[in-house]
C-alpha cells in the first residue's frame, strides 16, 4: 500500500472541482480505477456539455505523468510512497 | 568592420544621460547609429555592439540596462534565434526578440493570416489577411528595430529542411500548432545541439519549458511520439487573446537567460500556467 497525491491541471480542474487529493493504493492500475470510478463520469459529462467527445478512460485522453514522466514511457508500473500523479489536458495549440 | 573612425565617432555622439534610478549612462541615439551605420557602409548592429563594448548604450535599449547590463545587450545581438511558427505565441515572441535586441531573428511559417487569427495573433491586422505570416512578422520586425537582420521562410518545417533552416540559430522557439511538428523540431535541435523553448496553450492556460540537447523533453510529457492526436483540447476551447501572449512572454524570458547566461532556465520541470483558477505549477520531470 502507497500514499500517492494526486494533481488535476487546467480544464480537468475546473471541470472536477478539484486540486488535488490523496490515494491509499497498491498499484497504479487501482489508482487509475479509483479516479475513474470517482471522476470518470463527471469529467465525461462536462466535456459533452461543452461539446467535446472523448472516447476510453480519463486515462485515455488525458496526459498522466507518474512523478513526472508519461505513463506511456513507463516500463514497471509500480507505484512508491510519496508518489505524485500528474493528470491534464492534452495542449497542442499556438 | 568598424574601424577606428567608426569608434571615434560612436565617442564624438555620445551623450549622458539619466536614468530613473538616478545613475548616469553614456548613450547613443537611434539617429547616430544609423548615421554612422550608412557613412561607413557597416549594418546598424555593429555599430550598436561596438558602441556597448565601450559601455556606451544605444538609447532603446537603455530599459534593458538593469537587468542585462551592455555584456548581455551585446551577447543578444550577436546571436541568431529562430521561431518555428508566426501564429499566436510565435507572433508574440517574434514582436518582444525585436523589442529586446536579438540580433537575427530566423522566422519560419507557411500560412496566411486569417479572420480567425486576429483575436490573438499580435501581427495579424485586417489588411494583411491572405499574406504569408512569415512575410509580415520579417516587416515588423523591421519596423521596430532596424537593427535586427530578419530571414523569413515561408516554409513548412520538416524532417527534410530542419538542418537548413535552424542550423544558423542559437536557440529555437516553439511557435507550432501540433504535436508532431513540434517532436520533429524538438529532434532537429537536439541533433545540432541547440536549446529549444517549447511552449503550448489551450483555452486560459499554458504550459511551457527550456529543453537543453540532453534535458528531458516532449516525451516525457507526451510520452513515445507515434499515435499521437496531431491537435489537442485547443481545438475545443480555443484560445483567447492573452493566453499566448502569456507563455510566448515567458517562452522570451527563457532565451534572453540562455543568451545572456542570466538567471535559471526552466530545465527538466514543466511549468504549467492556468490563468482562469489563478495557478502555477512547475512539475519535475523525470526519464
């Protein structure tokens, strides 16, 4: 079991109402499904609203960084105490 | 060259002048330089590089002095920076390197103002709608500071053109509007061993960072570059008048440290700008 804090950024943040928050888990994958059972809906429901259709998890299209790198670079996904999870919107503009 | 008499001459318009904070500076006004400048057939930077090796300061940058002193002035129009992209932060960052004293400024854009760029594109007026960026912003660069040597390319960046076009510059600024231009240019410069200043927006924020050739970079925020989405939120939220004026600001506080050697580049940590919740985070990446 780890302690992990949780980051919202930018539009996630304000769609949820939230900062941050900390997770008592034993792997990534719990921490995912935790945030996706809790978050996952509302997050969906605010992007449609605003007419933005995403499709899969809030872990699909959204940028997670595990204490800093991208999930999709990880190649062990165990998670450490103290752990942070960066979770925000893809930007791509200029 | 400038050449003796070129000097005694930058010496002969000196004058003092003071500042706000009550000191005394040896300046040189806009209409000496270029007198000089014309008389002797050299180009108007030297003329100012040569008068701030003798901590004499070209009167436009006397604002500068503070914070860069006449070494950094100098240091800045010596160098070459390029800005990949003439759009929303590009606009921004192309209009402040010319404020600021960069010397050649290397702009590289393919497409034409539009309706839809004018509510924050900073160069974008209604009577160049259709013209090439590139074109304009090398016209406005010349307007504020004549000093400034500007070589648009009205070309798209790619694999194919990177050496060419960003080989001359000194640092690289992230002007794009999609993902995989921007791993192609982060690739490029990493290749030739030139910093580049990334920076993105959507909606009331933005994110920025300084990539060095062996700093973490893009994929650490977006992870391997294949099956990537080309646009992100952005295309949903758009982007108001003042968020890129916002990071391209910032993105130009980044080269003026790497140029000059003043202050702390923002390496290996993303900072991340929500102007809406009134937020700044700096996130430490990791490889």
């Amino acid at each position: 079991m780890a302690s992990i804090t949780v980051r919202f950024y930018s539009l996630w943040r304000l769609y949820l109402g939230i900062d941050r928050l900390c997770l008592e888990v034993d792997s990534l994958e719990e921490a995912l499904a935790q945030l996706e059972e809790r978050f996952g809906s509302r997050l969906r429901e605010q992007l449609q609203v605003r007419g933005i259709q995403v499709a899969g998890k809030m872990g699909d299209y959204s940028l997670v960084l595990l204490s800093g790198i991208n999930l999709r670079n990880l190649k062990q996904t165990r998670l450490r105490e103290g752990d942070i999870l960066h979770i925000f919107p893809p930007a791509a503009g200029g | 060259m400038v050449d003796k008499d070129a000097i005694r001459r930058i010496n002969e318009c000196k004058e003092i002048c003071l500042a706000p904070d009550g000191k005394e500076y040896p300046v040189i006004s806009l209409k000496a330089v270029n007198s000089i400048a014309r008389d002797k057939g050299i180009a108007p930077r030297e003329i100012e590089i040569a008068a701030l090796e003798r901590d004499i300061v070209p009167r436009r940058y006397l604002r500068n002095m503070g914070t860069i002193a006449c070494e950094g002035q100098a240091k800045l129009l010596r160098s070459a920076v390029a800005v990949v992209g003439a759009g929303g932060l590009g606009g921004t960052i192309i209009e402040l390197l010319a404020r600021q004293g960069v010397g050649h400024i290397i702009i590289i854009d393919d497409d034409c103002f539009g309706e839809e760029d004018l509510n924050r594109q900073l160069l974008s007026r209604e009577e160049d709608l259709g013209e090439y960026k590139a074109i304009i912003a090398a016209r406005r660069v010349r307007e504020i500071n004549s000093a400034v040597t500007v070589t648009p390319f009205v070309e798209k960046l790619t694999r194919g053109n990177a050496y060419k076009l960003l080989k001359d510059a000194q640092v690289v600024v992230d002007g794009l509007d999609n993902l995989p231009s921007r791993f192609a240019v982060e690739k490029a410069c990493r290749n030739l061993g030139i910093p580049f200043v990334y920076g993105t927006i959507a909606g009331f924020s933005g994110q920025l960072m300084t990539i060095f050739p062996k700093d973490r970079g893009l994929s650490s925020i977006y992870g391997p570059p294949h099956n990537l989405p080309e646009r992100g939120i952005e295309v949903e939220t758009g982007n108001p008048c003042a968020t890129p004026a916002m990071i391209a600001a910032w993105q130009v506080q980044e080269v003026i440290k790497i140029i000059t050697g003043i202050g702390k580049p923002l390496r290996n940590h993303l900072l991340v700008l929500d102007a809406r919740e009134g937020a700044a985070d700096k996130i430490e990446l990791s490889r």
